[in-house]
C-alpha cells in the first residue's frame, strides 16, 4: 500500500506541474462554457411559436392533424397550433398557415413581421406537411433545412444550459485523460522514467492502478463543482438532493475510468510525444463534434450517428443531462452504463498485455 501512495503522489505532483494537462482540465471548460453560454444561452427555454391556420374543409382539418404530427417532434421549439380567429390574428406574431379549399391552389404561409427571429429557422416543419410545390412563401424564395424525426429530439425539453453544461463534464473527462494523462505517459516513456519501475520488477497493474487513481479523483471532483457551480450561475434549476449525488457518482465515476482506460490504452506501446498528440487530437475533435456536446447536430450521415452512439462519449453526456434536469433512474440510461462499463474492461484488459515499460 506505501508504494501504492508513493507512485500516486509522484503523478499527483507531476499534474499539477504540467500547465498544459492544468489547462485542458481546468480552464478550457470554463472559457467554453463562458463562450457558449454568452453566444447561445440567451434563450433559457424551449422557442414557442404561434401557428394560426385559416381554412375549411377537409383539406384543412387534414393539414392540421398532419402538422400537429409533425411539430410534435420539433428541435427545442414548442409550436402552439390553432385556427385561426380575429383575435389571435390581432396579435401579429408567429406564423400563419392559409389552407384553400381548392386543392388546385396553394398552401400560403405567411411568417409575420413581428414574429421572433427564431421563426425564420423554425418554419421547416411546415414544409413536411406538403410537397414543395404546394407551399407558397410570401416572405422568402429559398428553401429551409428539414430534419428528420430522429434528428429532431436532440434538444427537446432542455434549456439550452442544460443541454451545454453535462456535454462539457463529458469534454472534460475525454480532454484531460488524452491530453493530461495519455500525453504525459508517453512522455515519461520517451524520457526513460520507467526504466526504474521496469527494474524492480514493478507489477504493471500496481502502476497503472496508482497513476490512474489520481487522475480519476481530480476528474470525479471537479466534474461535480462544474456541474454545481455552473448550473447555479446559469439559473438551470437542477436540484441536487442525495439521490441525484449518488447517481452522478456512479455515472461520472464510470465516465472517467472509461475514457482514462481508453488514453491508458492508447499511450500502451507509443515511444513518441509528437505521435501521441496526433492521435489525441485525431480522436478528441472528432469525437467531441459528432457526440453533440456544444451545439446539436442533427444532419449526420447514419453512419455517423451509429459509430457516435457506439463510442461512450456521446451517450455519457446523454445520460448526464437526462439524469441531472430529467430525474432519470439509472434503468433509464442503462444503455449508456453499459457501453461505458464494456469499453472500461477492454481498454484496462488490453492495456494489461501490451503495456510497454521502456522502448526496448
């Protein structure tokens, strides 16, 4: 156990001597959060926007049931559909939709001048309702994105805090252990700093347990005042009673031994510093982007929503925000654990056989 302690110290000390691991772990998150949050985070609610639809007869009652099916499933916007009346017409705010009776004319949609901007990028849903052929904008002559159903939930019912803050505890668990601990192993490696370990003999798993431990303590405990202390600064209303505490503890535990398993593996064999930052750097940006940690990405070719959902990266932060502002039970992100506590054992299990003490 007192050699267990020693190494731990020494890779405790050697952390907070390495100003770039200190960045990436600490300062790098809060500058993204500050950067975000002041470019997106104005909106603390989902968007709501009036849809008011005037017309008769089948066609319309037919419009009506197929945009309530459509909106239903929109990307953080709440679209309040309703006929439309001299009242609510008065208010010229929102969208209205005017169906002939006619099907030989065209569906008019109308974005009035009043509206708030985020109708301009809101209006697409309508467009599913009819052939484009069949829509007759007043407003505009460009055609809008459309996304899909399961595109489309990726922000639904958060704020948009909500939606950042657990997707940056998940960068941080990813960024510290390729550029704060991967980086660092394989440097020591270059070095020749292992060459005592390898003398001893040291076992290897006594080594890797020691070095990983401090890494996953910091991680496990500045994940928690992050997760608090934004949420608290931002307003987002979590509620961190006892039973949340422990399920973050098991899932953010989880997270980081996942993605500290996987930089141990990474950094197993590599004898160059140059190529191990390639390699992080291949992996982090990628990964980060695709995982919809900052901004939701619904326009992904499938086969890069599948990789994504098979990588941990994605469905931790997934987990994260539905467990943390959504009161999720841990049955509910079982998936999530799951994967996690498989890509742990592999990557601990492989770096076991081909961890390299030296370059010989």
């Amino acid at each position: 156990m007192s050699l267990f302690l020693q190494l731990a110290a020494i890779d405790l000390k050697s952390y907070f001597r390495n100003s770039f691991a200190l960045f990436f772990t600490f300062l790098f998150p809060v500058l993204l959060l500050f950067l975000l949050m002041l470019a997106f985070g104005g909106d603390n609610g989902p968007t709501k926007i009036d849809v008011k639809v005037a017309g008769n007869g089948p066609r319309a009652e037919k419009y009506m049931e197929d945009m309530q099916n459509i909106l239903g499933h929109s990307q953080g916007i709440i679209f309040n559909i309703q006929t439309a009346t001299e009242t609510n017409m008065a208010n010229e705010k929102g969208v209205v939709v005017t169906i002939p009776a006619d099907a030989t004319q065209k569906v008019r949609i109308l974005v009035q001048k009043d509206a708030p901007l985020s109708s301009f990028n809101s209006i697409y849903p309508l467009m599913l309702v009819n052939s484009m052929q069949e829509i007759d904008y007043e407003k505009w002559d460009f055609v809008l994105n459309v996304v899909e159903d399961g595109e489309a939930e990726i922000m639904q019912g958060f704020k948009y805090g909500q939606y950042l803050i657990p997707g940056l505890i998940g960068m941080i668990l990813i960024s510290t252990s390729l550029f704060g601990f991967c980086t660092f192993l394989v440097e020591q490696r270059a070095k020749g700093a292992f060459k005592a370990y390898h003398l001893y003999p040291l076992q290897k798993w006594k080594f890797i347990a020691a070095f990983t431990s401090t890494r996953f303590l910091i991680l496990l405990a500045f994940s928690f005042v992050f997760l608090i202390v934004a949420d608290k600064v931002y307003g987002m209303d979590g509620v961190f009673n006892l039973a949340l505490i422990g399920k973050l503890t098991l899932l953010i535990s989880l997270g980081a031994l996942t993605f500290l398993s996987l930089a141990l593996l990474i950094s197993s064999r590599i004898m160059a510093v140059g190529m191990v930052t390639g390699i992080a750097n291949l992996l982090f940006y990628p990964a980060t982007f695709a995982s919809d940690l900052y901004i939701p990405q619904g326009g992904f070719p499938e086969i890069v929503k599948t990789i994504a959902n098979l990588f941990p990266l994605g469905p931790f932060a997934a987990a994260m925000r539905d467990i943390t502002y959504k009161g999720a039970a841990l049955s509910d992100i079982s998936y999530a654990l799951g994967l996690m506590s498989v890509w742990t054992i592999a990557c601990f299990g492989l770096t076991l056989v081909l961890f390299k003490w030296t370059k010989d």
